[in-house]
C-alpha cells in the first residue's frame, strides 16, 4: 500500500498544473461563495409610503427629530426608498421591493400627543428574504422607539426636576409655573410649627428623597438590560472562525474527492488494476492507498492554507489571533476528514469507467455536498440530515472545533467517529465495486 | 514433462453483462511445455489468460496453482504507468513482486530490453511501450509466463530474444501459455496449440496437427 502511495505521490508531483489546479479551483469558489454572501447581506429594498407628510423635523418631547437624518442613521440594514401608495403596492406584487412601510394620515400627530400609540404598517412578500427584513423593520421601528424612549424619558425626568425644584414648563402647549417640593419646603418653614405642619413637611422630605432617585429609577426602567457595543476590534467576517474552517473543508473536499476518485480510476486507464489485483495487492490495500492519498495531500495542502490565514490573521493585529497550537489537532481532522472523503472519492472512481468520467461525476457530487453543508441546519432540517451522510459537514465542524472551541474534545471524538465511520463505509463499498475496474 | 501441473483451469467462464467472453474451458499447463492460445478476434484468449493469471475472477469453474507458483503476466495493452520511467515501473513492480533484490532485477531487465529511463514511459515508443510490458511481467522469476500477444510491435531482434527466453524457461523446466495470431509464434516456441472460437475451445492438440 504504501508503494502505491509513494507511486500516486510522485506522479501527482509530476502533474504540477493538476495540483494548481486542485488547489485554486476550490479557493476561487470560496471566493465566489464569500461574494454570494456578501450580496445576501446586501440591503433589500423597502418602500416607504408616507401619507402623513412627514415633515423635515419633527418636535417630540422638547426633542427636534430630523426626520430624513433619522431615517438614514435608522435604516442602516435596509434601503428605504419613498414611493406613492400605489406605486410600492405594484412593486410588491412585482417583487421589486421586498416590503413596504407605510406611515398613516395622524401619525405625526398621534406622536406628538401621545394620546394613543402611532402605528407603522408593514407588508412583506412570502418567502425568501421576507423573514430577515421583517427582523431588519422591527430592528428599525425598536431604535426609532429607542430614540423616542429617550426623549420622552428626558421630559418625563424634566418634569420630575420641575416637581423637585420648581419653574417653568409647557403641556400640550400650555405653557405653566410651579413652586415645586423646594418652593413648598420653603414656604412651610416659614410658617409657625405644629404637628399638622410637621407632617406636611415630613413628607414634603421623604417626596423629595425619593423623587431625587427619580432620574436613575426611570432610566434603569426603561433599560432594564443595555446592550454595550465597544468599538470593533474583532475578526473581520472573511478571516472569521467559520470562514477558515469552510475555506478548508471546501479546498480539502475539492481535493480529496477528485484525488482519489481520479487516482482509483487511473489504474484503470493505464491498464494496471488487473496487475495489481492478481495477488500484488489486496482490493482492500489499492483502496487503503486512494484514502492515504487523499488523507496525506489533503493534511499538507489543508495545513497550508491554514499557515496563510495565520499569517494574514497575525499579519492584521486581529485581535485573539491564529490558534497556532491547535495546528496538530487540524492536522488529525485533516487527515480524517482526507480519508473519508478519499474514501467516497474512490466509491467514485470505482464506478467509472474512466479517469476523466470519475473526475467529472466527483466535481457533480462535491458542488451538492458543499452546498448542503452551508444551508445552516436550524432553517433546513433536512437539509442537515442529508448533509451528515457526507464528510463536508463534519469536517467543518471538526475543524471549527479544533482551531477555536475552548473545550472542543466533544465535538471533535463525536465528528471524529462520524468521519472514521463514513471512511469505513466507503471504503468497504469501493472495496467491493473495484473488481469491476478490471476487464 | 512432470505429472504434477502448474495451472489447471475446470470450467472456468466469464461474462460482461450480457456479452459471453468464454464458456466453461478446461486447461491444464504441466511443466517444460509451452501452449499457444490462438483464434479470431474476441474468442477468449485474453479473458482466458486474465482468470489464469488471476487478475480476472471467472463466473464459474476454479483455477488451481501449484504451491508457491510465480506466475508473470503481460495483458495485451501495455500496463504500467505513463508518468513513471520505465526504471521507476520496473522498481514499483520489482517491490510489489517482492523480489529479493529489486535494484538488481531492474538494471538487469534494462540491459536485458534496452530501455531508455530518461522520460516517462507514456513517451517511449509503442514498441519499447511493448518491451516495458513483457519486462514488468518476467519480475519475481515466475516459473509460469502467461503472454497475450507478445511479439505484437516488437522489432525482429527482440523477437527472437523473447523465443530465445521462452525456450529456456520451458528447457529449465518451466512453462508458457501464449496468446497469439503469429504463425510464426506457434512454430518457432509452442508444443500445443488451444484454438478458441467465440469462447468455445475448437481445437486442441500438438502445433503439428493444427491446420492454420
């Protein structure tokens, strides 16, 4: 077996175009699955109808709202763009906008008096993005709530300071004078003692303790958790945990299936497997050499990626950096996750008739199991079930595991065995299917 | 010629799908003689060798082997790999043979077909392609070659070298079952003849009963 490996090594050795090629071909598509996902987190587009004329700047609570600037600081996930009634009802049909907000006649109106709760009205298309800009609307209508929170909040504490201390304030436009719990301490100390007035001013006292506890009482209330947001100093998405570990499954999936199932099928074409099989090597030993291959390639390569992300990651001070001595734990996970994808490579190459047809079902299979193992399993169960009869999956999670888990031995002994087990089946499967190679 | 053979094929068959490649055939090798496979095109010669050598299982029949019988093969198309020089085939098989001393084996076979080793055997001639082919099989002194066409593009000289070897394999004891269309093959090496047709043996006996 390992003749055979050291035979595959150096013919591959000699196909350095092939090895170029095996290597950026699954970098580029990780490439293109990065700008996929970039455009997914594009904005969507989201009508605005206002039939309440919303004017530039809008006075709540003593607050002046600057309603263009607010939309914009507001609608950071989504693109608002102002359209008639009628017009964002066409293009909702359409499906050129994804939903569309309305703001009602009396909406400005409803704010300013709080008489009654304004309301917005959302409509969204079925399906698709819908759900993500509901989430992204609501974000938007809880930070202009936020924002009104705030300024109520200031004036219910302003009118607080007023009972306190006394002076001038405005009402629904009527404009008022009070003396305030200071005024009235004042003025009771002034007057003659007794015990009616001394409980007056007893609690004239306590009001006054108490209301001096007003500010921090009322803004606690309102914020019963806050949500800090320290600058940005962490990883940027494309050198993030999840991206690496995907940027490996995908380059050593590529790899690993088109290694062995082009390799198995090899023998083939130069017309070797019948030499082989004759008592050289077991059928079990030529499929050992196809799942070392693969595990040996996809650990050097897979490794090798691995340092370059390193490298860029220490390279860009991000903060935690590359987990250097988690390096051999990547290292098993490569080898496992190599092998049992050399060993679904050479179920392949098994059922082939020919090197070039083996390479190109491997390169119709690895795009299906690529792309279920993105489709995050809480949206698409199934999606997941499917996802684990197949290596990609595991080996990301493995990967994952071991260069950033703090405690990854669960996860890395659970998809280890899955990975161990998956080699096994494929390997008795191609183990079987190889005698028909020869002919 | 002793009792005891080295190869003795009951009723061996084959198929592909539905194709019949060989019907039950009976053969048996004993030492010192050398047999010619002969007959049309798609008769059975070749599948018939492949079960002999044991690279292709039969569908129904055994094939018994003397104890610790060496058995070298040459499949008709050249079968070695096409990145590799005809050195690093010969020592990939040499090892795989477990011949005692591989690096012997290989510079003594070199001399022996004179085979150029400085570029891949995918770029060697079909003739040297041939010589590397019937090389590869003569690893671990088989006491059994099992030859499908061997002097197809071979060049007179290597010819005659390999009737040469023949001759001394069978002289020393040995044996050979050749699959050929060369008259000249049957007259210069065989002591039988199996004439195959469509799978069905037709013909068998000494070379001088046979009517070509």
């Amino acid at each position: 077996m390992l003749l055979l490996l050291r035979k595959d090594l150096l013919v591959l050795k000699r196909s350095p175009l092939l090895l170029a090629v095996l290597l950026a071909y699954p970098l580029v598509i990780a490439a293109l699955i990065s700008l996929v996902a970039t455009y997914v987190g594009a904005k969507a587009r989201v009508a605005l109808v206002d039939q309440d004329n919303l004017p530039k700047t809008i006075v709540i609570a003593g607050h002046r709202f600057h309603v263009d600037r607010t939309i914009d600081e507001v609608s950071r996930n989504v693109k608002l763009v102002r359209l008639t009634a009628d017009e964002a009802e066409r293009q909702l049909r359409s499906g050129q906008i994804v939903a569309s907000l309305t703001v009602p006649r009396g909406f400005v109106a409803d704010l300013k008096t709080g008489v009654r709760s304004p309301t917005l009205l959302l409509e969204t298309t079925v399906g698709g993005i819908a759900p993500r800009v509901r989430q992204q609307v609501q974000a938007l209508v809880y930070e202009l709530n936020r924002r009104l929170q705030v300024a109520f909040i200031e004036q219910d504490i302003m009118f607080v300071e007023l009972l306190l201390h006394g002076g001038s304030g405005k009402v629904l436009g009527t404009k008022f004078h009070i003396i305030g719990l200071d005024g009235t301490e004042r003025i009771l100390n002034q007057l003659p003692r007794g015990p009616k007035l001394d409980k007056i001013r007893d609690f004239v006292g306590d009001a006054r303790k108490a209301l001096a506890l007003t500010d921090t009482a009322i803004r606690s209330t309102a914020h019963p958790i806050d949500l800090e947001e320290p600058p940005l100093r962490g990883r940027t998405w494309a050198l993030s945990a999840q991206v690496q570990a995907y940027a490996l499954g995908l380059t050593i999936t590529f790899l690993a299936l088109l290694l062995a199932a082009g390799a198995l099928a090899a023998e083939r074409d130069e017309n070797v497997i019948g030499r082989l099989l004759r008592g050289l090597i077991t059928p079990g030993g030529l499929i050992g050499a196809k799942l070392a291959l693969a595990a040996v390639v996809s650990a050097v390569l897979g490794l090798a990626v691995a340092i370059a992300f390193g490298i860029i990651i220490d390279a860009r001070g991000v903060v935690g950096g590359e987990p250097w001595v988690r390096l051999p734990l990547l290292a098993l996970g490569l080898l496992l996750a190599g092998a049992a994808l050399g060993a679904l490579g050479s179920v392949i190459g098994s059922l082939a008739r020919e090197a070039r047809a083996a390479s190109l079902v491997a390169v119709l299979v690895v795009m299906p199991i690529v792309f279920l193992g993105l489709v995050p399993r809480e949206v698409v169960p199934p999606a997941g079930w499917i996802s684990d009869l197949f290596p990609f999956a595991h080996a990301v999670r493995f990967f994952n595991s071991a260069l950033y888990d703090s405690s990854p031995w669960g996860t890395l002994w659970y998809e280890a065995l899955w990975l161990i087990g998956l080699t096994v089946v494929g390997w008795t499967i191609a183990r079987l299917n190889v005698r028909r190679l020869v002919s | 010629m002793t009792d005891l053979p080295f190869l003795v094929a009951r009723g061996v068959s084959r198929r592909f799908g539905v194709q019949v490649a060989l019907e039950p055939t009976d053969l048996t090798v004993v030492p010192g003689e050398v047999v010619a496979l002969v007959g049309p095109n798609g008769a059975g010669k070749s599948t018939l060798l492949a079960i002999l050598a044991g690279a292709l299982p039969p569908h129904t029949g055994t094939v018994e082997r003397a104890d610790g019988l060496k058995v070298g093969w040459m499949p008709q198309r050249p079968a070695h790999y096409g990145r590799l020089t005809a050195r690093e085939n010969l020592d990939l098989f040499a090892r795989l043979e477990d011949e005692p001393d591989p690096d012997a084996a290989v510079e003594r076979l070199l001399g022996q077909f004179e085979l150029p080793t400085d570029r891949p055997s995918a770029n060697l001639s079909v003739g040297n392609r041939q010589r590397l082919n019937l090389a590869i099989a003569l690893l671990g002194e088989p006491r059994v070659l099992l030859l499908d066409e061997p002097t197809a593009s071979l060049d007179p000289q290597q010819r005659a070298r390999l009737w040469e070897r023949i001759a001394a394999l069978a002289e020393s004891g040995g044996a050979t079952v050749l699959a050929t269309q060369n008259v000249e093959d049957l007259e210069r090496t065989s002591d039988r003849v199996v004439e195959l047709v469509e799978g069905h043996v037709a013909f068998t006996g000494a070379v001088a009963e046979y009517a070509v």
